[in-house]
C-alpha cells in the first residue's frame, strides 16, 4: 500500500481515442527520457467492439491484469485474508468484497444471481510466479438481501494454497457478462496463520 500511495503522487494519465475498431491487437509502449523511473501502463487493447469481445480477448484480459495489476479498476475490490496453517505455509483464505455497481445480475425465481471469473497469482521476491490459480464463481442473492447488495455489494471466499516463496499475491476479478475487470495486489510477506491483510 505505501509503494502505490508513494507512485500516486507523482503520476501522468495518457489516454487516446479509437477511430475504428479493427478487431485487433494493438500493443503500447509508453517511453521516457528520464533515467530511473518505474512505468506502470497496460501493455496493449484489442480495439473491437465492446458487445462482440471474443472469447480469446476476454481471456487476454484476465492475462494482462496479472501482468500489469494497476491498470485495471473497472470492478471495485476489496480483500482480506487469514491463513489456515498446513503445508507448506497454510492455505489462504481470502474474502473478496466486489462493489456493486459494476456486477451484472439478472432476475430469478429466488432472487437475483450472477457470475464472475477469479484468477489468483502469486509471486515470488523477484516478481516471478510460482503459482497461478483460477475459478469461475456464481452467486445467488436472495430478494430480500438485494438492497443490502445494492450498498455493500457481494463478498465471495475462495481458499487457495500459499506456496513456498510467494511473497505478492495478485487478485483478478472479471464479470462474466460485461467483461469488466478488476485487480488488487495483496503483499503477503512473512504470512503466518496469525497474520491478517486488507
């Protein structure tokens, strides 16, 4: 959380505008002529039509978020851990609290529901994965809870095993039905079953 802080308050914002969708990928490089700046930007976009994203670009996304989590914030995160001990280092379980308003759902008999896709990447000290994870997770919401998820939103809980060395874990989440995307970087450091982060 300090490092982000610390890289807000000196930040630029680019930003460009499509002539044409094409259907496809176009990679971006952002250069400097000032030595000793760390670049954070999405690498590249495919410039297509949002209602017609194919299935292979929607899986890019979830790629590309990994790769460069600070650039995606379409869908609100907010996560906290807790480790239940085992081998080797426990297993993380996380509670992800997904703001609302990003949330595609739809109306059922019992209420309402909606589905989401999750990948989970951990890191090691040098900023290589030592294991990645992923799950596509519905959820139901009574009619009764509506109003509470439309002010708190959904808290989901997966468990993943915390591998020896990971000290980062990246959190990717993606509507299914938009295909809107969020990420959130949780440092886990020396993680221990007594340790808690938001």
């Amino acid at each position: 959380m300090a490092s982000g802080i610390a890289d807000s308050r000196s930040s630029y914002t680019l930003g460009f505008y499509l002539t044409k969708p094409d259907g496809k990928y176009h990679e971006l490089k952002v250069r400097v002529d000032r030595p000793g700046l760390q670049l954070n930007y999405r690498r590249g976009y495919y410039a297509q039509n949002e209602t017609v994203r194919s299935a292979s670009s929607r899986k890019w996304d979830l790629q590309a978020a990994l790769m460069n989590p600070s650039g995606f914030a379409d869908v609100g995160i907010t996560a906290r851990f807790d480790i239940v001990p085992g081998k080797p280092r426990g297993t993380l379980n996380i509670h992800l609290t997904l703001a609302p308003e990003p949330l595609s759902i739809e109306k059922t008999n019992a209420g309402y529901t909606g589905k989401v896709e999750e990948m989970f990447w951990e890191l090691d000290a040098d900023g290589h994965g030592v294991g990645r994870f992923s799950d596509t997770r519905q959820f139901m919401i009574d009619a009764s809870n509506k109003p509470r998820f439309d002010t708190k939103g959904v808290t989901l809980s997966p468990a993943i095993p915390l591998l020896a060395g990971a000290v980062k874990l990246v959190i990717v989440v993606r509507d299914s039905a938009s295909g809107l995307v969020g990420s959130v970087v949780i440092p886990l450091g020396q993680a221990s079953p007594q340790g808690t982060r938001n």
